[in-house]
C-alpha cells in the first residue's frame, strides 16, 4: 500500500488505510468511523481496489472517490502479474456438472457441451496456447472417478445478465 501511495508523488498523500473487505458495507462503515477524523482532511479517495469497492466507497462517503485500478474481472491470482478470470457469475452454475472447471467462462466460444470440431488436438482453437476447456473438464473428471455426465446444457441466455443485478432481500 505505502509503495503505491509514493507513486503517487506528485499528489499530497494525507494518510492510506487498507480496509479488508470494502465491499462489504457494514465494514466499510465501521471503518469509516474509526477514520472518520483523518477523512475530514483528504480532498478525495483513491480506492486500490475493483470497481465494486469504489462505488460502494463513494455511496458511503461525501468525497470524491477515484479507481485507482481497472478492474478486469473476478479472478484467482496465479502469481504476482498473472490473473486467471474463472466466473461470470452467470446465475446458471454448471460447474457440478464440469468437475468444477467453468466452459462458461473459460471457453472464448462459449460452448457448452463439448469442445469444438476446431479444436486442434488438446489447445483451444481461439488461443493455440490454451488447453480446450473441454479437455481440461475430461481430465479431471477422469482424475477424480467422476462419469460423464449425460445432460446437455441449453445456450446461455443473457438476457438473465441484465444489469444491475441483485439478490432479493428474504
């Protein structure tokens, strides 16, 4: 964090905080008010952090609140620089269905029963350097004892993916 604030060495930096979870509102608010004081003496906020967390930042605080970063999507951290996006968050999970290996995601072609005829021998037709997602679905349900599963999957309907999305309060 203190190294990405001196980046920034053209700008006062007044103070930095990392806030675990500043999705979440109700600890974004706690936190809010254990910083309340320092907060009064910043012009603006700049949120290291996804989209998300910058929007939810800005609802919370009478400040202008800045990305610090483009969000791409919600992945897993391979290493330092390499990212891997492995869900859309569709609403339709299949992924009891793919040994838990998205083809939604992970298939630029979206296809969602098998490979396709492009596929040259075990790499993806789009990207010659990436494994078919279908492969790697095969594999691992050989890996683990699990048995093809027999149901067809009927195309994505993204209609359902219309924005913005929320879950209903019960």
């Amino acid at each position: 964090m203190e190294e990405l604030a001196r980046k920034l060495d053209d700008k006062e930096i007044v103070f930095t905080v990392q806030i675990d979870e500043p999705c979440d509102q109700r600890i974004l608010t706690r936190e809010l008010r254990r910083i309340s004081d320092r907060l009064e003496r910043v012009e603006a906020i700049v949120v290291l952090a996804c989209g998300t967390a910058v929007q939810v930042m800005a609802s919370a605080v009478e400040k202008p609140c800045l990305a610090g970063l483009d969000t791409l999507f919600a992945g897993t951290v391979v290493h330092v620089n390499k990212y891997l996006e492995n869900c859309l968050a569709c609403g339709e999970c299949i992924l009891n269905e793919t040994a838990g290996i998205c083809p939604k995601t992970r298939c630029p072609k979206g296809i969602l029963n098998g490979p396709c005829s492009e596929k040259l021998d075990e790499k993806c037709s789009v990207d010659p350097d990436t494994e078919c997602v279908w492969v790697a679905i095969e594999n691992r349900r050989q890996a683990l004892g699990m048995e093809r599963n027999a149901a067809v999957f009927l195309p994505q309907d993204w209609a359902r993916r219309a924005s913005p999305r929320c879950v209903p309060e019960k």
